[in-house]
C-alpha cells in the first residue's frame, strides 16, 4: 500500500502544477506549496528534535535548499505554462540518467561498463524522442527543464555526501521552510487580485499537504518497511501515472514521439542506473536516510 501510495503521489504533482499556474504565478505557487508543507513538517521536525541537529550544517543545507526546491520547483511550474503536464513528467524522468553520468563525472561511481553506457544512450535517444516530436512549447521550457532535471540530480549526491547523518525530516521541513521565506515578498505580491477557484485551491493544497508533507512522511515509512533501493522503483512509476492522468484529465495528446520515448527513457534509466543499486548499503531507520522527491 505505502508503494502504491508513493507511486501515485509523486506522478500527480505535473497535473496539479498545470491547473494551478492557470491563475497562480510561478513564484506565488512555490511560496505557497513551501509555507503550507512547512507549517505541516516543522512541527513534526520540531517534535522529533530533528531542527537542532541542523545547525552545524546550516550552508550545507542552505545549499541543498537552492539546488533542490528553490531553483526547480520555480523552473518547473514555468515550464508547464508553456508544455504539457505529462511532458514535464517524463523529462523529469531523465533524473536517474543524468545522475548517472554526474556519478561517473565527479568520480562517485566506478567506470561505466557497456550495460551502463547502452542506457545511457538509450535514455537521452528516448529523450530526443520526445522533445522531438513536441517542440510546441519553445526552447525556453525545455532548457528550463533540463536545469530542473540537473538539479534533482546533483540534490541527492549533496545528502550522501555532506547530509547522510543528519534527519531526513528536519532537512525537508528547513528546506521548505526556507524556500517559503525566500519567495515570499514576490511571491506574495503577484498573487491574482481575485480570489482563487476552488479547483486551482484544491490544487495547491493537495501540492502542500498529500504531495510534500505527507508524501515525504510515507516514502521515510516505505523506506523502514523495504530499504532505500527497492523504494527507489517508484521512480519508475511516476512517470506513468504523470503521463497517464495528463492524457485522461487534461486532453493532452499522446503522440508517438512520447509513447516511444517513455519506454527508451524508463529502459535506458533502469540500465544505466542497475549496476550501482546492489551496492547501496540498506538502512532501516527513516530519520538517517534522505531520497528527494521527483518534483
């Protein structure tokens, strides 16, 4: 059941972010998707004396913010004013490619072997596949997108580099906390002067409540229950359940640019990645492990 929560939960977001950014400024969705998981999170934090543990890492985690949810989650809900919902879900899928090749890059990951090469190369081809047959919302959104991909890329190797022992509830809930502060003066100055519909309310809130604060609260729980490696398979079904509802629930096309990319994508990303998972070290307890969310 946590598997099958977290699968949904984290492919839902692109679809929320669309129906949001039609009345909500960029800025003003992250401020308040940020304030409204962090009011949620910092007492949790707070409870668990996760927020002291902080402190002396204070940059590192100032870092983390920035690379994380600062930059990408503003880069993101502004690409989907310009893409489609279930596009911006299977770019984001890229994530595990292109942590990969950051792996191998900067010497955390051993040389790659030909299995790992061939995905990667499957993966990007999936990836110009689907940019390729939809170029409809300019080079903008999707250079956007691949910073956002970067990021969540590059977010995890600062956790198991620099923030391994430090509780995972605390970070979020600082993070978020953060984020919210930062994007608040515009954020709160480009809300619509009139008031929110209720769909675009309903949107925000289930952002803030099921996708951040209770989604992260769930995935430390599937961690406890199976360890971080298998957990991490979920990765594999967001962008399914992302594609899908964007199809069904908003009328986006499903061409054969995307169809066939989202299979080269998924099968160029469990290659390139297959080789390093048996060699995760698997740890039961939620408070020392840190995976981040997709979006």
């Amino acid at each position: 059941m946590l598997f099958a929560s977290m699968g949904i939960i984290w492919g839902i977001p692109y679809l929320l972010i669309k129906v949001a950014v039609g009345e909500l400024s960029p800025t003003s969705l992250v401020f308040l998707r940020t304030a409204a998981g962090a009011l949620i999170l910092l007492p949790v934090a707070a409870a668990r004396g996760n927020l002291k543990a902080l402190l002396p890492h204070w940059r590192v985690v100032l870092l983390y913010t920035v690379i994380e949810i600062g930059i990408p989650w503003l880069l993101l809900s502004d690409a989907e004013l310009h893409i489609s919902s279930s596009l911006a879900g299977l770019l984001v899928a890229t994530v595990p490619l292109i942590g990969a090749l950051l792996a191998r890059i900067t010497g955390a990951a051993d040389r790659m072997g030909w299995r790992e090469v061939t995905g990667l190369v499957v993966g990007f081809g999936g990836v110009a596949a689907v940019v390729g047959f939809d170029v409809s919302g300019g080079i903008g959104a999707f250079g956007e997108m691949a910073v956002v991909t970067v990021c969540y890329a590059v977010g995890p190797m600062i956790i198991a580099r620099k923030l391994k022992d430090v509780p995972a509830v605390g970070v979020v809930a600082a993070s978020l906390a953060i984020t919210a502060l930062a994007y608040a003066p515009i954020g709160i100055l480009q809300m619509p002067a009139t008031a929110l519909s209720p769909k675009v309310i309903a949107a925000v809130a289930a952002l803030a409540i099921a996708c951040t604060a209770l989604a992260f609260l769930l995935f430390f729980a599937l961690i406890a229950e199976v360890g971080p490696v298998r957990a991490t398979i979920i990765t594999y079904v967001n962008p399914a359940v992302a594609l899908t509802l964007g199809i069904v629930l908003l009328h986006e096309p499903l061409t054969v640019g995307t169809g066939a990319g989202f299979v080269l994508i998924l099968v160029g990303s469990y290659l390139a990645t297959r080789r390093a998972l048996p060699q995760r070290r698997e740890v039961s307890s939620p408070d020392t492990v840190w995976v981040r969310s997709r979006v």
